[in-house]
C-alpha cells in the first residue's frame, strides 16, 4: 500500500477525533520509523505506555513470540 491507501485506510476507521498527519508509518525499530515511502524518522514519543522501549524490542518481540506460541498450543 502506498501513504495515501494507508490513510485513506486508516481515516475510514477512525472516530476523527485526533488530528492526523499526512503520514504512514509501517515500520519501527529502535527509535527509527520509516514511512511507507521509504523515508526514514526518529521517535521522539518515548514515554507513552512501553513506546520507552523503542519500537521491536528484541526483549519485548521474544516475549509476544512465547505468548503467542503458549496461546497456539
């Protein structure tokens, strides 16, 4: 999907009660984000919930794999 079917996307489910900004992102890791153009940003939300941990925590990814495989059994 390009930016624009992502937030069309999005804006379809959404109650509208946040302003969005014309941006997609689709991956994390660390304090890096990129967009679905390619384009790379630094997270500077840290703080909010375990957003602190930084985006695909190899310590918070083991864990939702063991739960998930513990849950399929």
């Amino acid at each position: 999907m390009n930016t624009q079917q992502i937030i069309d996307t999005e804006s379809a489910h959404t109650s509208g009660v946040y302003p969005k900004r014309p941006l997609a992102i689709v991956r994390g890791e660390g304090a890096h984000l990129w967009d679905a153009d390619g384009r790379m940003y630094i997270d500077c939300v840290g703080g909010q919930g375990a957003a602190n941990l930084g985006h695909a925590h190899p310590a918070v990814v083991a864990a939702d794999e063991l739960s998930r495989n513990l849950l399929q059994r």
